[in-house]
C-alpha cells in the first residue's frame, strides 16, 4: 500500500511540543462519482521516557479537523481516522477537495 510502514528507514521525529507536519495525499485513480469518506493511518512511537501522545489532522483549504488524540508507547502502533466529511464547508468530499487536503 501506498505509505507502508518500513520501521525505522525512514521517519519523521520532533522534540518540539506542538509541531506538526503536512502531508498531501496521492493522487485519486480515476475520477470516483462519490468518495465516502477520507480515511487516514499514521503510525507512531515513541523513544524516550515519560508519557507522549500526538493529534492526525486534516487541514482543508484553511479548515482544520483535528482526529483523537493518541498515546503511544515504545512499540510501533497503527491509528485510523476517519474524516466522513470535508472540513471545508462540512459537506461530502469531492475530487477538488481531497486534491487540495493535506
């Protein structure tokens, strides 16, 4: 699948609270007449001590929507978000607007 975990090959880290990074989606196959929904999995763990959690988010045009909130542990764990509705006007999403959620 397009993103699959390679463990530590390749990552992204931070120590900064609050920091975030945006990723853009790949292109849509074709051009659905309906999409159901956005479905995002993130994948996290943590290397050091003490108790850490991080937030997925979609970011819409300039409309956020933030997913739940996530602890982790040492070990690698997989998180799914499921976002029903663009959080741009709150209404199904459409090709335009997947293109341009990051």
């Amino acid at each position: 699948p397009i993103g699959a975990s390679d463990g530590d090959t390749t990552y992204i880290s931070s120590s900064t609270l609050n920091d975030e990074s945006d990723f853009n989606f790949a292109s849509l196959s074709g051009s659905p007449s309906t999409i159901l929904a956005v479905l995002v999995t993130t994948e996290a763990r943590k290397t050091d001590a003490g108790t850490k959690a991080y937030t997925p988010y979609l970011l819409s045009n300039v409309t956020q929507d933030l997913g739940s909130e996530h602890g982790v542990s040492e070990a690698y764990t997989s998180f799914t978000e499921l976002y029903p509705l663009d959080p741009d006007g709150a209404l199904a999403w459409d090709v335009a607007g997947v293109k341009i959620t990051t």
